[in-house]
C-alpha cells in the first residue's frame, strides 16, 4: 500500500520534530557541562543522541515505505536556563509534545487505514512513556533537593550513571 501524502508530510514533520528536540538536549548538554555539572551533561548528551536515533527509525521507515523524506530547518534552541530544574522542566515540557504529536500521527493513521505506520508507532507510545518517566523523575527530585548544593551534586553523580540504550 503507498503511503500517503498526508502521512509522509505528518513522519517529515516528526523526523523534524525528533531532530530538534536532539538539537534542544544538546544545548541543555552544554549549559550543565559549563556549570561542573558534568552528570548532567552526560545525561542530556545520551538523550539527544536518543533522540537522534528516533529521527533515524522514523526516516528509514518512510524510506522502506518508498515515500520522500524531506528535512526540513532545525530551530535554534532555547542555550540558558534558571536552574538544572528549570532545564529540567523544558525538556518535560518537550517530552509532552512529542508524545502529543506521536497521538497525533496515531490517530491519523488509524483514520486512513495505514495500519503498518499504526503498528510503527506503537514502538514510539511505549518509547514515550519511558522517555516521560524518567524526566519526571528527574524533575521530582531535583524538587526534593531544593537548594541544596550537595543535593544537587550527589543527583548529578546519579545522572552520570545513565547507561547508554542498547
Ligand atoms: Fe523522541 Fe524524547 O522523544
């Protein structure tokens, strides 16, 4: 079945849409590793790589659908923050929208029949609810650390440990 024109445009926007969102970890990346927050860094380093390989695994799906990727321009993303809990907060805020935009796609596919894209996308709502947790669980305890400098520094040790997806 070829896919159609409205879903390519819909997986062009999404490949966008994971592209910036790496582009947006990666500035986060730099505005900890430049306060000694080097836990932190590495922890957002991993998810803009995360979400780069997103932007791959929906690209090689419209390819293998011999539909037309389209890049389209990456924009600039928000470089400081108020606090790591506030960087924190934008990337949940990030993660809620592309969850948001992954229903979106869902429920469009599922209008046109497109059950293959439905059955791709079911990776990405399970992916969704892991990538949401471990925001919030990040968000949550920088809360509890309050001002805490030495709360914070043992977070960030925590945040160093993240281990690279297999
Ligand atoms: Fe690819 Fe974090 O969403």
């Amino acid at each position: 079945m070829k896919i159609s024109k409205t879903i390519q445009e819909a997986l062009n926007r999404q490949i966008n849409l994971e592209q910036a969102s790496a582009h947006a970890y990666l500035a986060m990346a730099a505005w900890f590793e430049q306060r000694a927050l080097s836990g932190f860094g590495r922890w957002m380093r991993l998810q803009s790589e995360e979400e780069t390989g997103h932007a791959m695994k929906f690209l090689e799906y419209l390819l293998d659908r011999d539909g037309t990727v389209q890049l389209l321009a990456i924009p600039e993303p928000v470089g400081s923050f108020d606090s790591p809990l506030g960087a924190f907060k934008a990337s949940q805020e990030q993660e809620r929208s592309v969850t948001a935009s992954i229903y979106e796609l869902y429920d469009l596919a599922h209008g046109e029949k497109d059950y293959a894209t439905v059955s791709m996308l079911k990776w990405f709502v399970d992916e969704q609810v892991e990538e949401e947790k471990s925001v919030a669980d990040m968000v949550d305890r920088l809360k509890l650390a309050g001002d805490r400098p030495d709360a914070l520094i043992l977070l960030d040790s925590m945040a160093a440990k993240r281990q690279e997806e297999t």
